[in-house]
C-alpha cells in the first residue's frame, strides 16, 4: 500500500507492517492506522506516523534509553483490547517532545504508548502514578542522557510487566 506521509514522502508499506491503536491516541480518536519508522538505524529515536493523516507524525523512544528505572506492570484486563499474552509480546514506547532547544526535550511518561508485536495492536495507556510526569525533561530530569537500554545479568530489562 501507498502511503502519504508529508515528512517521508510516499513510501510503499506492507499492511501488516501497520499498528492498529482501536481507540486511537489522546486527542486524535478517530485515526488508528500507525506506522513505525526508524529515525536513523543509530538513533534511541523512531516515528510514528498515521497512515490515515499525512501530517501527523509523533518522535517515540524506549524510556529506558534515559530513565533506567522506568517500569510499568498492567492488568490484562487494562489493555485486553491489545489481547496481550506475554510480556515478550509488548514492547513500550513514549511520546517524545523534541523542540529546538535540545535541553527542553521531553517524554511523556503518564501515557505510554504499548505495541503488541504479535498481533500489531497497540493502545495509549493512561497511568495514575504521580511519579511519571507528562512532561520528564530527558537531559534535565536525570545525568544519565541518551544511552543503550541497560542489560540485566540474563536478558535486556523490561519497562513493561502484565500482571
């Protein structure tokens, strides 16, 4: 399929390449056709962009490329419109804010965005912990900055758990 992206030009997708969000993101319901792109094969950095509105295309990142401890742990019953049954099949993402002045680049931590790999379903979660601000500002929040997400003595950390 074609798709029209006002940042990327035209680019020819696979359809099963697509991410369903069935109750779309905040503030944008009624679209629920996403693609992720890779920034840059190097970057911490992807996009997502609607497949239904050139226009609207939004910077994600891996939290755990500059906040270590980030974890969320879901109900299933939370995100059962995702029809997750492992966490090996999710895969969380934030919402990124990238103005002209690095120093002010944020990540929107209260509402991450979860990927079902499996099935390519995917949802905006809204948490209800205080301790994850809408606006985390990367570089100011924290010393660590831009990294790789860190290893665990078996296997690469989680930043989501279903419980």
């Amino acid at each position: 399929m074609l798709v029209k992206t006002a940042r990327f030009g035209d680019i020819e997708i696979d359809e099963s390449t697509f991410f369903t969000f069935p109750m779309g993101l905040l503030g944008f319901g009624k679209l629920k056709r996403f693609l992720v792109l890779d920034h840059r094969e190097d970057s911490p950095f992807k996009w997502l962009q609607s497949v239904e509105d050139p226009d609207l295309a939004f910077i994600i990142s891996d939290p755990l490329f500059f906040k270590r401890d980030f974890h969320v742990s879901v109900r299933r019953q939370e995100i059962a419109i995702i029809e997750a049954v492992a966490d090996e099949d999710l895969v969380l993402s934030v919402i990124m804010t990238v103005p002209q002045d690095p120093q002010q680049m944020s990540a929107n931590l209260l509402a991450p965005l979860i990927f079902n790999v499996v099935n390519r379903r995917a949802v905006q979660y809204v948490l209800t912990d205080a301790r994850f601000p809408v606006k985390y500002f990367v570089l100011k929040d924290q010393n660590e900055g831009f990294g790789e997400p860190p290893v665990g003595a078996t296997e690469v950390l989680r930043s989501i758990s279903l419980r």
